[in-house]
C-alpha cells in the first residue's frame, strides 16, 4: 500500500499475485519525481490499466515490479 499526497491509496501487488499471463506490454512510460520510471501494461479493451516500477527510488525500494490498477468498474455478463 502506498499513500501519497493528493492520490488514493494504491496497492502494489506482487507479480506472482497477478494473471501476467493475461497482460501486454505497452510503450508507455511515464516518470514520477517520487517513485521514478514507470512501465505499462494493457489489458483486452483497457490500454495502460496496469503499471509498475522495474527500479524505483530507494525511498519507494519495496514497490520493485510490483503490479498497480487504475481503478476501474467491472461488469459481469
């Protein structure tokens, strides 16, 4: 979990509790003063939904490869 001002409580999960299998890696990059270089994910319908922190800033060391979801709605059929 981290918390940053002004931004909801994220939740970095680990990969291995994460279907990577389900994801696809995107070009985007995006670059946080705080945390560092971030790399994408998307998933069928929802580009850039997940992102994570291959080598972030040693004050946010435990985020490394964690997984992050924007929140979002799911509807079941």
């Amino acid at each position: 979990m981290l918390r940053e001002t002004g931004c909801p409580v994220r939740y970095y999960l680990p990969p291995e509790d994460v279907r990577t299998d389900l994801l696809s890696p995107s070009g985007t990059r995006t670059h946080c003063p705080f945390k560092g270089d971030a790399s994408y994910w998307s998933l069928p319908g929802a580009a850039d939904l997940v992102w994570a922190y291959p080598e972030p800033k040693d004050e946010v060391a435990a985020i490394k490869d964690h997984f992050c979801f924007y929140d979002t709605e799911a509807v079941a059929d």
